[in-house]
C-alpha cells in the first residue's frame, strides 16, 4: 500500500502544480529580483506549497466541513482568483528593462516585496491552487481510518510525496533563470505570456467545474438542462 499510495499522491499532485511550467510563471514574476532574493523566494514557495498541500491532506476535509464551505464553492472561489491573477498577468504593459530594475531595487530594500509574493500569489494560488487543494482533500478523505498499520504507512507515503513535490517546485524554480536563460528573452517573454493565459484558462475551468457541480444540485435542475 505504501509505494502504491506514494505513487498515486505524487504524481496527481504533481500533474497538477507541474513545476517545470510553473517555473516560466514564477521567472516571470521575479526576473528582477537579484538571484540571491530569489533563491529565497524560490525556498518560501516550496515550504509555503509543502505546508498547504499537508494541511489539504490531513485536515482539509474537517476545516471545509468545519467552515461548511463544499468543494465546488472552493473550485469556483478558487477559480476566480486564479483568472484574475493569470488576466493580470496576462494583460500587465511591458516596461523597460531600467525602469522595471529601479522599481524592484527600492521596492526591495527590505526585501518586504518578496515576502509578501512568496505565498500571494506565488504559492497561493499560482502554485498551489483549488485544483491542487482538491485533490489533496480528495486523497487525505480516502485515507484508513483510525490507528493502524495502514493509517500510518498513508501518512509517511503522503508526506513524502508532498515533500518530494516541494523539492521538485524548489528546483524548478530556483533555476527557472536558467530555463529561461536556455530559450532567450524572446521565448520566455512568450512563454510566460502563454503561461498566464493558459492560467487564465485554467481558473475558468476549474470555477466552471465547481459552478457546474453547484448548478447540479438545485431541485430543478439535471443533466439535461445544464449545459
């Protein structure tokens, strides 16, 4: 049970962060911050994503119950949040390089910026978003209950998918200068344009899924009548 557990836990979490693509959209948020910060932002993410991706999974189910909020509402909250951030994204002017550099020097002075990217919106919702968060709760509802052999080798084989997943975001986005170094200035600027829009679409999508499952549960409506 462990190695199949660990097996299904990393690589549904992991198809959905996806690292590699989401490193194009972490360069893209911090090609002006010297390497130095963004190591360090690079270290927040993945603790912050290792942190909410537990939390998902152990506890997630009780809070939403807890908080009587239901996954499709969380989907289509979620969904919202991620649009916005990939419009924003997607739609923010192109400075010069001098003035982008003026801006994140002073802006940087303490380094309050990157602190306060680390989690909004690098870690929540851009890297691990409702969608990720679903899945979590979906796996850690499955889990054995009570305590037993079973119960204890689901938390070691989870956590450590969640812990390999976070060194993966780590790595992927403390290079994501040199991933973007490989195709130039010109593929990343459109890579990372790609990558908003792709997010724009993708919070459409997962809002739409959990609107979807919210429709379907009024007294009139069923498969039929929704679109």
């Amino acid at each position: 049970m462990g190695a199949s557990t660990f097996l299904l836990a990393f690589t549904a979490l992991f198809s959905i962060v996806n690292p590699l693509t989401g490193a194009f959209t972490f360069y893209g948020a911090t090609q002006d911050f010297s390497p130095r910060v963004r190591a360090q932002v690079s270290r927040r993410v993945a603790f912050y994503a290792f942190c909410l991706i537990t939390a998902s999974l152990y506890v997630g189910a009780y809070i939403l119950s807890f908080l009587g909020i239901s996954l499709p509402a969380l989907q289509v909250a979620g969904g919202i949040v991620i649009a916005l951030s990939g419009w924003g994204m997607l739609t923010s002017p192109d400075t010069s390089t001098e003035q982008r550099r003026s801006e994140a020097s002073s802006a940087l002075s303490d380094h309050s910026i990157s602190e306060r990217l680390s989690f909004y919106p690098l870690t929540m919702p851009l890297t691990v978003g409702p969608g990720t968060i679903s899945v979590a709760i979906s796996l850690g509802a499955n889990r054995p209950t009570g305590v037993s052999a079973d119960a204890i080798r689901f938390f070691i084989s989870t956590l450590l998918a969640a812990a390999l997943l976070a060194i993966c975001i780590y790595a992927a986005y403390r290079h994501s200068d040199r991933l973007a170094a490989a195709i130039g200035k010109t593929g990343t600027a459109i890579v990372v344009r790609l990558s908003a829009f792709l997010l724009f679409c993708i919070g459409i999508q997962i809002g739409w899924t959990g609107l979807y499952q919210l429709l379907s549960t009024l007294p009139f409506a069923t498969p039929q009548t929704l679109p």
